[in-house]
C-alpha cells in the first residue's frame, strides 16, 4: 500500500508534507482560511478560480499563526471575534 501524503502550510507560511490531511482550506493571496465544504469558495472553485491559490492547514491555530483570517461566510463567529479584534488595535 502506498502511503498519501498532503502539502500543508505550517505556522511559520511554508509548505511542508504532511501524512494527515488538512482540516481548513485557505486562499494564499487573501489570506483566509475556511472549512473545506465552505460554499463561498466552493462557488469560486466551481467557477475554475481560486484553484491555483488552494493552500490547506491541519488545524485553526496554525492558519491563524501564519497569519491567515476567518473565512466570513463559512466562520462567522470567528471572523466576528477577528474583526472585533483588528478594530481595538
């Protein structure tokens, strides 16, 4: 049996493999991450866009150190706290 392996983003911005999928999607040149079943960037992909730009993280915390934002459409809680969080700065 092969064993599969997945390009993730780690916290520090880079790519690294990974024997685990990643759990979030993110968009590299928006700098936002989302759950993968997410209907925004479904429509975008659907659409042929975004593809190219995919990038993926094992977990929250890791988008959120490599700097990425929540998705607002698909994690509004969390865009809610972000945002309140950029406009105290």
């Amino acid at each position: 049996m092969t064993e599969r392996t997945w390009t993730l983003i780690g916290a520090d911005g880079k790519p690294y493999a990974s024997d685990r999928p990643g759990t979030l999607g993110g968009h590299r040149k928006n700098r936002i991450y989302g759950r993968l079943d997410c209907p925004g960037a479904l429509r975008w992909i659907a659409l042929g866009h975004y593809v190219k730009q995919r990038v993926f993280f094992l977990d929250e915390a890791t988008a959120i150190a490599a700097g990425y934002r929540p998705c607002a459409v698909c994690l509004p809680e969390e865009y809610k706290h972000w945002k309140a969080g950029q406009t105290g700065r």
